[in-house]
C-alpha cells in the first residue's frame, strides 16, 4: 500500500489494563497483548478518509516487559511495535495470512528496523 503525502495515523500508548478491555470488545480475547492496529482503510470504515491509515494501540506495560526480556531498551521495542502496528495498517499480515506472508512482513520488519538503527532513530533523542 501507497502512502501518499499528508497520510496520518493515530497512536495510543496505555497500560495493559486498557489494551485487555480493547482487545476483548474488538478481538474477543480477553488479555493484554503489545500492539492492536485497526485499520480505517477496511471493512465499513474504508474510504470514508483516504488519508486516515487508522489507529495503533500499544501497551507500555508489555513493551517494558518484552524489551526487558529481550535485553533491549524500552524506546526501541516501543518504536518497534509501532512499526509492526503500521505495517499492519498498510496491508501486512502475519495471522490471518500463510506462511508467505508472513515472512514478507518479517522481512519488512528487518529492513525498516535497519533503517531507523543506521540513522540513529531508535533512541528517545533521535541520536
């Protein structure tokens, strides 16, 4: 999916709390998880805003926890999830999707992730 200029996105950042109740009433499962994309260019919503991606949900609480377990810091799983969040928002799929796609998504992952690392943007100060 094309971005054309002036595309927007919402981002929420709350606790796991907040993440459970949403990931309940949208998705029928009743516990935290780390990012809940729902896209605006789908279902009843699409078309209504061509500009308007749609809105990613992260949990805080499960980003300090994975970026703990996985010995990394806090602002690079958190910007991490918000890229996995908008890849979702663009079209990228690794659950309801095969193996293939799957893999796509992982490997946009890995190269975007590169990216920002290169350019020294996955710190809070950009440096």
């Amino acid at each position: 999916m094309e971005c054309p200029d002036g595309t927007e996105l919402s981002i929420s950042i709350v606790g796991d709390r907040s993440i459970r109740i949403i990931n309940r009433e949208y998705l029928n499962k009743d516990r935290p998880t780390n990012v809940i994309s729902f896209s605006l260019q789908e279902g009843d919503c699409s078309g209504i805003n061509p500009l308007s991606l749609g809105d990613v949900v992260i949990s805080a609480d499960t980003a300090s926890r994975e970026a703990d377990e996985g010995g990394i810091e806090f602002f690079e799983r958190l910007s991490f999830l918000l890229m996995h969040g908008i890849l979702h928002l663009c079209g990228y799929d690794h659950e309801r999707s095969g193996e293939t796609e799957a893999q796509k998504m992982h490997q946009k992952e890995q190269q975007l992730f590169r990216i920002l690392k290169k350019e020294g943007l996955l710190s809070p100060t950009g440096s």
